[in-house]
C-alpha cells in the first residue's frame, strides 16, 4: 500500500462527516464578539503531517477574525524541521497547514471546495512564516493579500486578521476547514504525501447594527464620491496632457496611483461591485436568501466609469 492510499483510507468521508458534525456554539461569548468551535481527533495524523486538533474560531467586535487551532507536530520533521539528512545536510520538510474559508456561495475556488480566502503557516528551519490570500475571480487564482498576526504556543497557533482584508462581509455565513500538508521525497526518490484535515466549522457572522448596513453604505456613498471626483480630475488631466501642457503627464500618473487606493478603499467599504449588465439570481442556495439592496455599480469604462450605487436584487447568505 502507498503511504498516499493510506493517508486516503485514514481520511474517510464518514469521518470527516461526523467531524463537521461535532461543530458547537461557545457558551459565554463575549458581547458583540461570535464564534465557534469543531474538534478533530488527535492521533489521526502519527506521523510526517502536523497533528491537528481543535479548532476555535472568534469573530470579534473590533472587525476581525481570530482562529487557534490546537497542533501535535509528528516526527520525523515535528514543526518544520528535517525531513530527514543527507551528509549531516538538513533536507527541510515542505509542510503547511493551511485554513480555508468560504463567505460567499457562488464564488471561490471550485477546486479548494468555494473557498474565498486561505491562510497558511509555514513552519521551516525554525522559522515561522504566515501568509494570507484572497480568491481573485477575474484571475482564477489566489492572490496574495494582508498578512496576518501568527502566534504560536507550545499547543498550537493562533492568527488573526481584520474581516475586510479577507474580504468577508457583513452578514455572512462563514465556514472554515483546516489542511495539514506534508510532501517530501525519501531517500529513494518516492513522494511522502501525508495529510490531517479538520472541519468544517460555520461561524454565523451578524450584520452590523442598525439594519442592513446603513452605516456601511453611506461610507460606501462618500468613498464612490471620491473616486469619481478623481475620475473626473484624470479627464481633465489627460485633455491637457494630450495638449502638451507642462506637467500634466506628471500629475496625471500620480493621480492614477491614487485613483487605485481610492478604488481598493472604496471596494473594502462596498464590497465587490456587482456588473450592471449581469442578470439577477433567480434562486438562492440553501441557507441564503434573495434581497433586493444598495450595492456598488460601475457605469462605463476606463476612464469614463461612474460609480453608482443602485438597488439590485442579490443573493444574501
Ligand atoms: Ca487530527
Ligand atoms: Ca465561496
């Protein structure tokens, strides 16, 4: 048997099933904060891939998301360690654990089951290194994003990002499943392919106070008035310009590199824009529901885009 095939056998749907199924709700939440939990047996995992355990996951009311997950490393590389020495030469082990999380039905990456947004930790020659991502839909691929706060523990670790930066809106219903990878060669050129997977878990993340972001769109309003004043401005710029007015070439590529942090700013308050010529759900997956409410809209291109907010029919989960 492959050490692949036996990982598969150790990893049982039924398993992962009854495993989705031990997700609880933590008593005692703080107020405003949110959360929950799904455990994952230790001893599953007793060699190469980091043994995962239990996993709690903590909206909080300052806007960010905090995840701790509860780790056995195994031998024979432990926590980023060595794979195993050639000559007294460290061959480093590549391993990651890695936790997906899916807000949004509909989008994500199809093959990392509709996640939206990944973290991972690198353990390596006794460094740590974390790295946060972003699915980008109109790339096909994750994108690099904000880097998060990594704690670790003689137990475990602990990471915590802002909502925004992993682009996770209010209301959402947010699932989260962790992969414990470890690949390496052996000495005889065979791939060690072992893994532990946790979740997954859901985390019902509540609208902000007052309705449906009230607050949230008027921010929104004031940051698409913004890029369009800038819009308008790079008009006028590139009109002189093309009539050779000194330093008008200048400004208006400095413009340019502002407009791009304006519109990132404007998106985060926003959300994603929805296309005006896309047509409207017709049904809603389960768990979610059809809303008719404000959102974000371009209008034209390039240069000439507006930015509008009009009320359109959504899917809201
Ligand atoms: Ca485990
Ligand atoms: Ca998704």
């Amino acid at each position: 048997m492959t050490y692949l095939s036996r990982v598969r056998q150790r990893l049982r749907p039924a398993v992962l099933l009854a495993l989705g199924l031990a997700l609880c709700l933590p008593a005692g939440s703080a107020v405003g904060a949110t959360g929950a939990s799904f455990d994952d047996p230790i001893g599953d995992s007793a060699e190469f891939a980091p043994d995962l355990g239990a996993t709690t996951v903590t909206v909080g009311d300052d806007e960010t998301v905090s995840v701790d997950t509860r780790i056995v490393p195994r031998p024979p590389a432990l926590w980023g360690g060595c794979a195993y020495s050639v000559a007294g030469v460290c061959i480093p082990a590549d391993m990651t654990v890695t936790w997906y999380l899916d807000h949004t039905p509909s989008s994500g990456s199809v093959a990392d089951d509709g996640a939206d947004a990944k973290v991972t930790v690198i353990p390596r020659r006794g460094q740590t290194f974390w790295e946060g991502a972003r699915w980008d839909g109109a790339n096909g691929k994750f994108a690099a994003g904000a880097q998060p706060l990594g704690v670790e523990d003689p137990g475990g670790v602990r990471w915590t990002l802002r909502l925004a930066d992993l682009g996770i809106p209010r209301p959402a219903t947010l699932r989260v499943w962790v992969v414990s990878l470890y690949k390496s060669y052996n000495g005889l050129g065979v791939l060690l392919n072992y893994e532990d997977r946790a979740g997954p878990g859901s985390v019902a993340v509540p609208g902000l106070p007052g309705g449906s972001g009230s607050g949230v769109t008027a921010a929104c309003k004031r940051k698409a008035k913004v890029v369009n004043g800038i819009q308008r401005r790079l008009r006028k710029l590139r009109r002189q310009a093309a009539n050779g007015k000194p330093g008008a070439a200048r400004k208006l590529r400095r413009l340019n590199e502002t407009k791009g942090r304006a519109v990132r700013a404007m998106k985060r308050r926003c959300g994603a824009p929805v296309a005006a010529d896309a047509p409207p759900p017709s049904a809603a997956p389960p768990g979610c529901k059809l809303v008719t409410k404000p959102v974000l809209q371009q209008e034209g291109v390039g240069i000439h885009a507006e930015w509008v907010i009009k009320p359109e029919v959504v899917v809201e989960c």
